[in-house]
C-alpha cells in the first residue's frame, strides 16, 4: 500500500436521524413538484442565441464558457437552481427545451452552455470527455472490470459520480421504459437507522473501490473512502456496488465483511423501495442535475428502438461548481483535491481534455 493510501480513520456519525430539505422520500417530492422547471420562451431564445453566437465565432465545443455563452436573464436562473441542488432537496429537472429544432452539435452547445453557467466541467473518464454520452456500446462492464456502466444498456444500480453535480441531457428516449431514478442519501441513512442500527456504523467505515483501470499517476488501482461521511454538520455519500465489490480482484484488497456485504444489500434495498425514491420519466429535451453528495441515482430497465438512430441517447456533464461544499479530506484520492471550484473527475497520464461529438472510446486515436 502506498503512503498517500493510508488507511483514513472511520468518519464521525450522526447523532441520530438527518434532517433538512435534503432527507426526503417520494411522498414529499409529489406534493412539492418545485424541483421542476419549465422554460419560457425568452430563456429559450437566449439560449438559441448563445448557442448560435458559438457558432459563428467558430469556436469549439470545449471552448465555451459562461462569458461567450451570455444567458442574461437565464444564467441568474440557472444560479438559483445550482443553489437548490446544492443547498436544498439536491436535484433538479429543466423542461421545454425544444430538442427536434436543433442538430445534435446544437443541442450539445446548448447543453455544454448551461453546464458552464453551473460551474467548471470536468474529465468523465481517462480519456478525457468533458462531454459524455450516454449510450449502448456494448461494454460488458459486468465482467470487465476495466468498462464503464454508461457504456451499456439495461439497468443501473444506485451510485454515485466523482463530481459535485451531474448533468444529465435526453436527446433520444428509449421506447419504453429507461427512467431516472434518485434517491435522499440522508433517507438511506436514517431508514437503516430504524432497520439496521447494527449497520449503520459501516457506512462511515472506509473500504476499498476499483479505479476500474483509470488510475491517476502515482496512484494505486484502488482508493479507500467510506460510503457516507458526516463533515461539518452535513452528509457527504459516494457509493458504487460495482466499483465496491470488483476491488475484491486486486490480491492485496481485504475481503469483505459478512456486515459490510449485508450493508451494500441493504443500501441497495432501501433506495429501491418505491416509498424512498423519485422515478422520473426522462423525456427528450429534459435536462437533470443531481448533488451526488446528497443524492443516490440509478436508471431502470429499458426496451430500445431497433432503429440505431432512435435508440435512447443522453449527454453527461461533470459539473464542479464554483460554491461548492466542503468535502472530507478523504475524497483527496478520488477527486484529486477537495478545493472548491477546483475538483473531481478523472484524470490519467495522457488525459487530454475534449468534447468530442461521438461517444468515442480509449482505443480511438480520434481527439476530437
């Protein structure tokens, strides 16, 4: 084990149950449907605006930034909703978007504009897509341990990203099914608190996760963080059953526990509970934002077009924003540094920062 992975010490807990606007469950997010927010007409033509401006100054997709991509009256918006998702129920949904008028390169700088009018966007994977796409690759991430989850159809587990906030896009939706679904960190907290109490001490345990092959240099292929951690009165989660478990390959990886693996379970269960989670039908042109700090996401199965070009189809963005939490130190060895305005993503010898137009892979030599 190298110096800079020694083992962190377990995290204080909670006294007892979390509260704030953060510890919801569905039942609460169905009488206040704030989190939604519909577009007006002059915001879109702000946006349509800025995006067009991009164009004929010919700059790239990477290049855009909040001063090139003026939202006057929509930017003072989209502050506000960054504020709700970081300081209130931690997410957000943005309808009305009229996706069938743009190209997808158009949709993409609409996109990446708002996204940087929440904060600075980050590398999603080693080779270094600051704009990700969602899509069925055919990654067999399930028995590779080296491919990534949003490379691949079907469901996905609850789990967190390695950022602040996620930005999702829908350009294409699938045929049937493929809903979001998110859950309150603090809910699964305070949920295995009445099940499990025995358990809850895991939680804030460190244990070991697999980089799943994008290591940064001078680092091992593993990192150790607890799954919640309770730092300056405020719940911090990062959770992945797949990137927990698949550490067990790497030799010098204790074993988990009988309670550790009983707790990933029960994590899993209490998220999945109907009474627990918010199920949101992603329609094209929806955009979605999540604190992955307070906030679990996973997607629900799907059945897809047999048509290539109407299968369903997002556009990711990892957001740091600029008024961000503070974070444990822990989350140093994922997040390279827990600055605020200055962290998260993924960045490997030979990351090199782009937003390519394809969903791309590392055996590309395209740089977009």
């Amino acid at each position: 084990m190298s110096e800079a992975m020694a083992l962190p010490g377990v995290s204080p807990m909670p006294d007892g149950p979390i509260e704030g606007p953060a510890a919801w469950r569905r039942a609460d997010m169905e009488t206040d449907t704030s989190w939604r927010y519909s577009l007006s007409d002059s915001e879109i033509r702000e946006l349509d605006d800025a995006m067009r401006s991009t164009m004929a100054q010919g700059l790239g997709i990477i290049e855009i930034n909040s001063a090139n991509f003026p939202l006057p009256r929509l930017g003072d918006r989209l502050r506000q909703l960054r504020g709700e998702v970081l300081h209130g129920r931690g997410f957000s949904l943005i309808q009305g978007l009229p996706i069938g008028a743009y190209s997808k390169e158009e949709a993409a700088r609409v996109f990446f504009g708002i996204g940087a009018h929440m904060g600075s966007l980050r590398s999603q994977n080693a080779e270094g897509h600051v704009l990700g796409h969602v899509c069925d690759l055919s990654h067999d991430y399930k028995n590779d341990a080296d491919l990534r989850a949003y490379r691949a159809a079907g469901p996905l587990r609850f789990h967190t990203d390695s950022v602040d906030i996620v930005g999702l896009f829908c350009l294409r939706a699938a045929m049937r099914g493929g809903e979001s679904k998110i859950v309150s960190a603090a809910t699964i907290h305070n949920e295995m608190l009445k099940r499990r109490p025995d358990l809850v001490p895991e939680l804030y345990r460190p244990i070991h996760r697999d980089r799943r092959g994008e290591v940064p240099e001078g680092k091992d292929p593993w990192w150790i963080m607890p799954i919640f951690q309770w730092y300056e009165g405020r719940i911090n989660s990062h959770f992945s059953k797949v990137y927990i478990k698949s550490a067990e390959r790497f030799p010098e990886v204790p074993r988990f526990s009988k309670a550790q693996l009983e707790t990933f379970d029960l994590i899993e269960e209490i998220a999945e509970d109907p009474l627990n989670h918010v199920s949101i039908e992603f329609k094209e042109g929806d955009l979605q934002f999540i604190h992955n700090h307070e906030i679990l996401h996973s997607r629900g199965d799907y059945r897809d077009w047999d048509d290539p070009d109407r299968r369903r189809y997002l556009l990711r963005l990892w957001i740091c924003p600029p008024n961000g939490r503070p974070l444990p130190p822990a989350y140093a060895e994922r997040y390279g540094s827990t600055v605020i305005g200055d962290r998260g993503g993924i960045v490997c010898p030979g990351t090199e920062f782009r937003a390519p137009m394809e969903p791309i892979t590392r055996t590309d030599d395209d740089h977009g």
